[in-house]
C-alpha cells in the first residue's frame, strides 16, 4: 500500500537523517521525496511510502520526534 505524508520539521542538520530511520525502522520504503526551506525555522517535507503495515505505526513514531512539528497522511 502506498501512502502521502506530508511533514513539517524544524531546520536541524540531523533531522532529515532522524525521520529515514523511523521510517526504515517501521518497515516502509521511499518511493519520493520533496523537500523544501519553508522560512529560517522551519522544512516541509513530502514523502511517499510503501509499505504492508498500517500507516500509524509510522506516524505516531514520528510524532513522537521533537524535531517533527506536524505530519499529516493525505489519501
């Protein structure tokens, strides 16, 4: 199954690298992935995944990242 996650990160050198681990972790892979400055603080990223396993065992472990300020699955 493939899903759309679109997050929103504080610009942190190592939080890219963070959120590929939670998401190689749980079991997904990388189909595409855009990211963008949103202003000094912040990033969006949007990503798309693949995976079996149901999507919220990947969003509630990135939301439990500090450096994750909001992720949201779109259909």
């Amino acid at each position: 199954m493939s899903y759309q996650l679109s997050l929103t990160l504080a610009q942190q050198p190592e939080v890219l690298e963070r959120v590929l681990r939670v998401v190689r972790h749980r079991g997904f892979k990388v189909i595409k992935m855009d990211m963008q400055l949103d202003d000094e603080q912040g990033v969006r990223l949007a990503m798309h995944v693949e995976s079996e396993r149901a999507i919220e065992l990947l969003t509630n472990q990135l939301d439990k990242l500090f450096d994750v300020i909001d992720c949201r699955v779109h259909a």
